[in-house]
C-alpha cells in the first residue's frame, strides 16, 4: 500500500523503511511506532512499538538525514511494571520450539530463554536485570550462547559478562552499572 504523499506502508499501516529508515521517498525517514525496518537479526520487517526505540531510532534517522548512512541495528528491548513486578524482554521471538527457564518462576526471579531453530532468539526476565542487560548487550555484539551452553551451565550470565567486556573497546554504561 501506499499513502498519498506515495510512501510505502505495509498491511499494519507502518511506513516501510530501508535499514536506514529512509522510506520509499528519498527525502522522507520514520521512526518510532510508525516505523517498520528490516532486522539485521531476522531479516525480516520489524517495527518495535516502544519508547526507546523511538528515541534510538530518531537520533539514527537524524544521522541519515545528514548523510552518515547508519544502518539502525538495535536490538528490541521492553520491559512492563505491573503490581510492583517487572518484566524485561530481548530480542524477537515471534514463535519458539522450547523455553528454558533458568531460576525459579514461582518466586519472580528467573531468566527464561527462547529458542528456535537452534538458537536463542530471545529471553524474558524477572528480578534478575543484570542477567537481562547482559544478554541484550550479547545481542547487540551478536554473542548469544547457544543453547546447550545456557542449559548446561557452561555459559552463565556471569561469564558472558566477562567475555562481552573482553570484547569492548569502549565499556557500556548499562555494564559498567552492573558492575557497581
């Protein structure tokens, strides 16, 4: 479909954008709810429908718009506080073959992890957010473990941190936070 300006949506309505949220008009970028780009973790459209990525995405949107040509490559990352619970999720997962839990779900405090095809595409926490940041930097380094790794205990939270830091030129503030 199409707007009347001639911008490309697609069947939700979202404004199609190239990984440099430029739309189908040279001179026209989206960002935010209305924007939907291609996953460089999917390959798929993608359109994240929360706050910071809209933040994320108008600052790399500004850049193009500028000519530094950024491909957007965030990974997705929400989080919900209800009834004093929160919940924090990375990644995208629009279906699964298995979840492994890794903590103990009855008591609000656990790392649950999303596989599909092999690979952890996702994890879904509570009372556990720096085991959440960790994986969503993993994501963002394109160091997730394998599966196997996380279910046997050979790769931990903990030890990812370690090999993410190892692996950084320049520290995330999110992990130097951890580390306080």
């Amino acid at each position: 479909a199409r707007t009347e300006c001639g911008i490309k949506t697609d069947e939700a309505g979202a404004v199609v954008c190239d990984p440099f949220l430029q739309s189908s008009q040279k001179d026209i970028f989206a960002a935010g709810d209305v924007c939907s780009f291609p996953s460089w973790q999917t390959g798929r459209p993608t359109r994240v429908e929360h706050w910071s990525h809209a933040l994320d995405q108008g600052t790399n949107a500004a850049y193009n718009m500028l000519g530094k040509c950024v491909p957007y490559g965030n990974t997705p990352f929400y989080w919900t506080q209800h009834y004093d619970k929160s919940l924090q999720y990375v990644g995208q997962c629009e279906s699964y073959d298995e979840v492994h839990i890794d903590g103990d779900l009855a008591a609000n405090k656990f790392v649950a992890y999303y596989i599909k095809d092999g690979k952890i595409r996702a994890v879904a926490g509570q009372g556990r957010s720096a085991d959440m940041l960790t994986m969503f930097e993993a994501f963002n380094q394109n160091k997730v473990p394998s599966p196997e790794a996380i279910k046997s205990g050979s790769a931990t939270p903990e030890s990812l941190r370690k090999t993410l830091q190892a692996g950084k030129s320049s520290r995330c503030k999110r992990m130097a936070n951890i580390e306080k």
